[in-house]
C-alpha cells in the first residue's frame, strides 16, 4: 500500500477509464506511457453552461441591495447585465456569447417567469438557493474475470460497470476534497466519527425521551395520591387504612421509587418537563435527518475507497506481471 499512497485519485485512474469506455465503444486505445512519466492531473474543468451563468445572474440580481420592484425592472437589469430580451409569449433571453436564446419557461421552477412574478409583486417568498446534490449512487467494482466466466454479455457489463464505478468513486472523493488516497482515508474515518457521533446524541434524545414519559406519570401520580400517603403515615402505617388505599399508596411508592432511580431531589414541574420534550422531539427530528445524511456520506465514501484501493491493487499487479515478461524475455 506504500506505493499509492502518492497517487492522485485523478490523472492515472481517469486515463484507465477512459480506456475501458474506448474498448466498450469499439475505439482505438492509445499505448500509455509508463507509469513514471505520466503526467498528473490534480484538477478536472467542469465546462460552464449558458443556464448557469443565467441562474446565477437572476440569483445576484434578485439578491442585490437595489432589487427590482417589478416584473419589467427586473428584464431592464438583465438587460443592463448584457442580455437581449425577446418578448412574446415566451419571455427569452440570450447573452453576448450564447447563439440561441434561452426561455425562462425552460429553467428550472424558481427561475421560470411566473415564479419570478409572484416573488416581485410579494405574492409569494423565494424560496433559498439549494446547493446541488450527488445523485449518482456507487456500487463496488466487481471481478471481471469471474463475470467473463458467466459468458454471454457478463463480461463486457463487468467492465463497463467498473469504468462507471471507478469514475463516480473518483468524481465522490473528489467532491469531498480527498485527492490523494491519504485524504481518502481521513474523509472515511472523519464521515464515521460523524454518523456515530449523532447516532448517539439521538440515543441519548431518545433515553431523555422516554425518562420524561416516565416522570410525567409518576409526577401526576404522585401528586394525586400524596394527601393519601400522609394520612396514611400519620395513621401510624395503619394496615386497616392500607387495605381500605391499597391502590393509591402503590401508586404513590412506585412513583417515589422512580424518582430514586432517575436520582430526582426536587420534582420538576409538568409545564418545564412538556416544553423539553417538545424541544427534544425537535431535536431528535432534524438530528436524524442530519444523521441518515452522514450515514449515507459514509457509505458511499467508503465504497469509493474500496473501488480506488482495488483498482490501484489490479493495476500494480497488472504492472508487475509485465516486468515479469519483460525480464524473462
């Protein structure tokens, strides 16, 4: 493992994809040069689309401190921003590079001319810019060979699947800001240390939880019951006044005992013990969805490290075997 420990999870794996597609689709696949001198890629540029540029026009000029009023002072700033407007039935516009105009019907909801109407006129809020997701799901790599001894098309989806895999495995490191197989690792263990931290502080939510169930009965238990209970002490322990309040005086022990054992020296009041809870619930519901997020992070981060290690692994033995050739020869 020494030796991939200074591999970019970029430059060498992205050249065997390519590779692997190039074989799938019936192209040439150029001889690569050695291991040792090929060039390292450490950055990937992700080509800038037209409807990009537009949203986040739109997001700075919705944003800004002199926003538009109406409709039309909002076509006047896009304007100003160096867009032509086609007017009609279906507003467009078109930049200073663009070829083809782009219909605000066609983008997505919260940038489309009703919405931005109905967010102008204060009809409705505009709802905040979410950050984009990572859609595509990672499975591990499988073994070519074993798929190629199926026959049939195994073998040739095995080696597609893979070229996938690896790609998204790669992109996902990427994305969680591991280039190297070091960060990879540290990726991993701090997504774990993350979910488990949660996983916890939603346990300990829920232990909190059910401690003020508990509290709330035994509290109006023994509430009802006290006047009983001091009768009941001042009546000398009387077994006549216990057979005739056997109930209530059992009700009220049971509440003492809970008390004892959850180590309550003064009892809280039913109001503070309902707003706690409330909060808790609270608590424990966006912690969760915070939690099954961390999990998933680290499952797909984990799956991406075993692709990149076992791909590593084949292309060093893969190595190996043709110095082995190269000296017997």
């Amino acid at each position: 493992m020494n030796k991939f420990r200074n591999f970019y999870l970029s430059g060498i794996a992205l050249q065997r994809v390519s590779d692997l597609i190039c074989l799938e689709n019936g192209l040439s696949v150029i001889t690569p040069k050695p291991y040792s001198q090929r060039e390292k890629r450490s950055s990937f540029t992700r080509r800038t689309k037209h409807r990009d540029v537009l949203c986040n026009v739109i997001d700075k000029i919705l944003s800004s401190e002199e926003k538009p009023k109406t409709f039309e002072a909002f076509l006047k700033a896009l304007e100003a921003a160096g867009y032509e407007i086609k007017r009609g039935k279906n507003i467009s516009v078109r930049g200073k590079d663009q070829q083809r105009f782009i219909r605000l019907g066609s983008l997505d909801e919260e940038y489309q001319e009703a919405t931005l109407r109905a967010v102008l006129d204060g009809k409705t809020v505009r709802a905040a810019k979410k950050s984009s997701k990572w859609k595509e799901s990672i499975s591990l790599i499988v073994d070519v060979q074993e798929k190629m001894a199926k026959g049939g098309g195994y073998g040739a989806w095995a080696r597609k699947h893979n070229a996938k895999q690896l790609w998204n495995s790669l992109y996902y490191a990427r994305t969680h800001g591991a280039d190297t197989l070091e960060q990879l690792n540290k990726s991993v263990e701090d997504s774990m240390v993350k979910r488990d931290e949660l996983l916890m502080s939603i346990k300990a939510a829920e232990t909190r939880i059910e401690e003020i169930k508990t509290l709330r009965k035994h509290i109006i238990g023994y509430s009802k019951t006290r006047p009983i209970y001091e009768a009941y002490r001042k009546a000398g322990y009387s077994r006549k006044y216990l057979n005739e309040h056997k109930e209530e005086i059992a009700i009220h022990k049971a509440a003492k005992k809970s008390f004892d054992e959850l180590g309550v020296s003064s009892i809280p009041k039913i109001k503070d013990l309902n707003e706690e809870y409330t909060q808790l619930l609270s608590d424990k519901k966006q912690k969760y969805a915070e939690f099954r997020k961390a999990r998933d992070e680290a499952r797909q981060l984990l799956i991406a490290k075993e692709n990149v290690v076992s791909f590593y692994a084949s292309e060093n033995q893969e190595e190996r075997k043709k110095e082995q050739k190269e000296q017997v020869h």
